[in-house]
C-alpha cells in the first residue's frame, strides 16, 4: 500500500499480518501514525492530499483503533477486508473522498463509536 503526500510516503509493506513493523525504517516516528508496542493503532492522516486507493492489506493491521483518512483524494471502494480483519477499530473516518461502491458489513466492529462516509 502507498499513499503519498507532499511530504509523506507510507507504504504498506512495511508491516507484516499482525500489524508488527518489519522495516528499519519506523512508520511509528511518522506524523499521523500512532503506535503502541511497535504496533500501528492510528492512522490520522486527515486533510493531506493523499491520493490513491485503500488497499486490502490496509486491514492487516489488526491492532488499528483509529483511521482517519478524511478529506483527502482518496478514490475507489472501501475494502472489505478493513471492516472484515481490524476488528479493534473505535473510530473511522473516511468522508469527504471520492470513494464508491458499496459500504462492507462492519456488524463485527464491536468497538466501534464513530463511522464517518459522508
């Protein structure tokens, strides 16, 4: 997975299935990543530019609790692995994109307090 901003790159393949980082080069230091343990929890990229699609290995990160990625350029469907696989997300904020299609089941987010698609 990559998105790109002026000043950020993230790529996806720098974490493994469970989330755990497995590059010498630390996305837990990046601006808008949270981590716990050396574990991704957040993605607070919000109002950056991104453009691209969401990946399906965005869901991976199973100890994901925050994902805001609104206001940006972001096109394409949510994946459904995001809503099938990280079942500890709390919050999901993904408005004001130019995303498509139809929304996943997120039945099994039993955590989750705020899903924003708008």
């Amino acid at each position: 997975w990559m998105m790109t901003t002026t000043e950020t790159t993230i790529d996806n393949n720098k974490w493994n299935n469970s989330g755990v980082i497995k590059s010498s080069v630390d996305p837990c230091r990046m601006d808008g990543i949270q981590c716990r343990d050396f574990r991704v929890t957040g993605i607070i990229l919000n109002d950056n530019k991104l453009k691209g699609t969401l990946p399906n290995t965005l869901g991976m990160l199973a100890n994901l609790e925050f994902l805001d990625l609104g206001m940006n350029q972001i096109s394409g469907s949510i994946p459904e692995t995001l809503f099938h696989n990280a079942t500890s997300l709390k919050d999901v904020a993904l408005d004001s994109n130019s995303l498509q299609g139809t929304i996943p089941s997120f039945s099994n987010l039993i955590y989750l307090t705020r899903l924003q698609l708008g």
